[in-house]
C-alpha cells in the first residue's frame, strides 16, 4: 500500500480523535514530533513505502506533459578525459537534469547546475505558483533530501569537498575521523538497511543526459566548470580589509561594535573560514541563505506589532526590508546557478543555521533592535569585504565567465520597483548595473551588499525616516542623474 498526502492526512485526524477519547495526550504529542521530523530537511524516504501526491494535487508539481527527469553518469560518456574526471569529481555528478526543455536548457547552458532547494523558479514551479499542502511540501522534501543524504554518503561527495579545502593541522584530523566515519559507519549502515528491504537501492546520481545531443553547450559547460574551479578566496586578506574599514570608520567618528554583538558575530565568521575555506561559492551561497533571516525576522515583528495595534509606524520600514530581502533572493539564485547548493551537506548546515538564525534575530529584535541592527550592518560588512578580495583575487577569471540569466534578468530586465527601493537618494532610479560577465555580477553584489551596511547604519543610528523620505523626494521625482545630484547637493548643503 502506497499512501498518498490524503491517507496521511485521515490517519492523523484518526490519530487525534483516539488519543482526546482516550484522554491520553502523549501518544498525540509523539505523533506530532515524528510529523515535524518527516517536515525537516531529511525526506520521506526513511519509510519503505512511497509518500507521492494524490493525482489531484499533482497541478502542484508540473504539467502532465512536463518532460520528465532523466539520469546518467557523466564518467560513462565516450571520451571521458582527465579533465572531465575532474570536472566530475568537483562537481560530483550532481546535476538533475529536465530533457526536451527548451525553456531550461537555454538557462542552464552556461553552468549546468541546477537548484538544489525546492521552489526556485527555474527548477519546479512557475512564478506565482500556489504551494502545496505543509505537509504534503515536508514529506516530498523529505524524500528528496534523504536520496541526496544517501548518496552523499555511499558516493562519498565528502572526498571532493576535502580535495577543494585541503585541510592542514587540526583541521585535518577532522576530517579523517569523518572519512573514517564515512566509511565505516554510514556507509555500511546504509547498504544494511538497503539489503533489509527498508530502503531502496540508491545509484549515483548522473548528469548531462539532456545535453548528450548538444556538444557544443556540454563543452562550454565544461570549460566554465573548469574555470569556477580556479576561483580563490584568502580569509586573512579579508579580516585585513574588514580591519582597514575599521580603521577608516573609526577616523570618520564611528564607534567600536558592542561585545554584545562583536562576539557572536565573530564566532560566525570563524565558522565561515573554517568550514568553507577553498570553496567560495559554496561559502557565498551559505551567506546569503543566512543573510535573508534578519529582514524576514524584521518584517515578521513589525507585522505583529501592526496586528497587536502597538505600532504601526514601520509600513515604509517593512517596505524597506522587504526590498533588502528580495536582493538577496537573487543574490542566493545566482550562487545557486554558480552551483552553490549542490552538496547535500552545505544545504543541511545553511537550512537549518538560517532557520535558527530567525528566531535569534526575532528575539534580539523585540528586545533590542538597535543591537540587532548593529549585528547586521557587521554581517553586511563582512560580506562586502569578502566580495571585494574575492573580486581583487579573480578579476581575470571573472572577466572570462558569462553573467547567469537569472542575474542578468535582475540587474538588466527592466523591473527595477524592488530595486530601488532599497537604495539610498544619491543612487535611486540612476544606479543601473551592467551585467555582462560574472564579475560585473560579482561586482554588483558587492555593492550592493556596501548599500545594506547604509540602511542598516541609518536603523540602527534611528536616522531610517529621513533616509526614507530623501528616497521618497527622488523615486517620486523620477527625475534625471543631474536633477538627482542637485537634489543631493540642496539636502547637504540645507543639513550643514
């Protein structure tokens, strides 16, 4: 028997009538817990039976004449060279791939990656799409993320991460208890339960099928791969820029951070280094996952405070934040279509440090929101000097390598609403990034994660409301670059 989303729906209704007749509430609470487990990030296939949506909700998956999801191993392609193994490996033949999709393969072309994480746009669903069910979404989810575990331990994926950080001195010690571990326990533990009858078999997961007829597109995947395998990142040259920054505000009158939020800010960063040294995209990727929370936590208080009828001054703070969210969306798109998520493990640490990172943020916003801005405006630093080394580092490289779809679509498409929104009066309506090559993508992240440190300064110095209202002046205007420069040059002269 196969249960569908419904079947798991009646039997949690049975589930609860039994327990309230019996008056015995602990088997309820158990179920409950093992429900929010099957929601996490790990999938449903740690059950033996199969967990898909009934044929009425499959409009939440794809059209029935959606192509379907072919596989294939890019080691068994003709011609396998040296290089190609080597493309395999830092890739680890993890690209899911959609054939016969016009739409995707004109996407896909450049990188070859495809979103690992549910809901991206160019992976699942379209625009706009209406989710499934919670639970429905969690189960489906569950099953996906489990596959991807299994395989990251079976194939060892882990071997490819070790070769890209290429850990000295404790570190390594770390990892060769985790190998051991790898090896000796996961593994076995997984072929174990794999011969029980409890899972099913598990096969690597392969790549390039839907380009096997596209030679052309398969070598410039391959020469793009291989170029991004050259990209490097120095996280002493970036504590050094972040300490000249430093240096630069302390002349300019800013205060030292509070130790309240110095030390758990550099407790983050530390982690950064150390679990993502080697591999800048995937650290990128892990940043930018987190860095979402605090705007998300932001708009959620103000809206509480709006719906409790305390305070209900924050409308164009919340529009603000949403804006600061939205770039940073698109932030995360590109790392992703750079192959940032294609590891099960990053995807685990930065899913779950994200959604514990928004309850942080939630509580030290409703007790202290000035700290909470002051802790970001650190993050945001921190991101804009690690995008500036990284920009110094592989300014040549970048130049080489096209700018992604989705970044030329944000950057250049047109629909610049979101886009100003979060910028301040000197550079709303006239800052339009050109996006030809992925340093220019690179170096348009960088500014602006350098706006980020602008807005968060003015919420945590409470100067916000007349940043907004110089904003306002401009967007209102729509006026040109040189009417906006003489705004600026009135406001500076009217404030001295």
């Amino acid at each position: 028997y196969a249960p569908n989303g419904n079947s798991v729906i009646l039997y949690v209704v049975w589930h609860v009538r039994w327990s309230l007749s019996q008056r015995e509430t602990r088997p309820f609470v158990t179920m409950l817990f093992v429900l929010w487990v099957l929601g996490g990030s790990l999938g449903p296939s740690a059950v033996a039976f199969n967990l898909q949506p009934s044929p009425s909700s499959s409009r939440h998956l794809r059209p029935q004449n959606a192509p379907r999801k072919q596989e294939t191993a890019l080691s068994t392609q003709p011609g396998f060279s040296s290089l190609d193994k080597e493309l395999a490996a830092r890739a680890g033949e993890r690209v899911e791939t959609e054939v016969s999709s016009g739409f995707l393969k004109d996407r896909l072309t450049q990188y070859g990656y495809f979103t690992r994480t549910a809901g991206n746009v160019d992976a699942e669903v379209k625009a706009g799409e209406v989710p499934a069910g919670g639970l429905e979404l969690g189960l489906r989810n569950f099953k996906r993320e489990l596959l991807a575990l299994r395989r990251s331990v079976r194939f060892n994926e882990y071997a490819a991460i070790e070769e890209e950080m290429k850990p000295e001195g404790i570190a390594k010690v770390g990892w060769d208890v985790g190998n051991w571990l790898v090896a000796n326990v996961f593994q076995k533990a997984d072929k174990f339960l794999e011969e029980k009858g409890i899972f099913e078999a598990v096969t690597p997961s392969q790549e390039f099928e839907w380009l096997k007829d596209d030679e052309k597109s398969l070598e410039r995947i391959k020469s793009n791969r291989a170029l991004l395998a050259k990209l490097k990142l120095s996280n002493e040259n970036c504590w050094r820029r972040e300490e000249d920054r430093r240096e630069a505000e302390k002349k300019e009158g800013r205060p030292d951070p509070s130790p309240i939020v110095l030390v758990p800010y550099l407790t983050v960063c530390w982690l950064l280094d150390y679990l993502y040294d080697g591999r800048p995209i995937q650290r990128f990727w892990f940043l930018e996952t987190v860095a979402r929370m605090p705007y998300f936590a932001y708009t959620s208080v103000l809206h509480l405070y709006e719906s409790l009828g305390w305070w209900r001054a924050g409308a164009e703070l919340r529009k603000l934040h949403n804006a600061e969210e939205w770039n940073e969306l698109h932030h995360l798109l590109i790392m992703e279509s750079l192959g940032g998520d294609k590891n099960w493990i990053d995807r685990f640490m930065a899913q779950h440090a994200a959604v514990i990172y928004y309850w942080v943020c939630i509580a030290l916003y409703v007790f202290a929101p000035n700290l909470s801005y002051a802790f970001s405006e650190l993050v945001e630093g921190h991101a804009t000097d690690t995008y500036e080394e990284f920009l110094a580092t592989n300014a040549e490289v970048l130049k080489g390598l096209p700018a992604p779809v989705v970044a030329r679509e944000y950057y250049t498409g047109g629909d610049y609403y979101m886009f100003d929104a979060f910028q301040g009066a000197e550079l709303a309506t006239s800052r339009r990034p050109k996006c030809d090559s992925l340093y220019d993508v690179f170096r348009n992240i960088a500014d602006d994660e350098n706006e980020h440190i602008v807005t968060m300064r003015a919420c945590a110095d409470e100067t916000v409301q007349s940043f907004l209202e110089k904003q306002k002046t401009v967007l209102r205007s729509k006026s040109t670059p040189t009417q906006q420069a003489d705004f600026v040059l009135k406001e500076k002269q009217s404030s001295a």
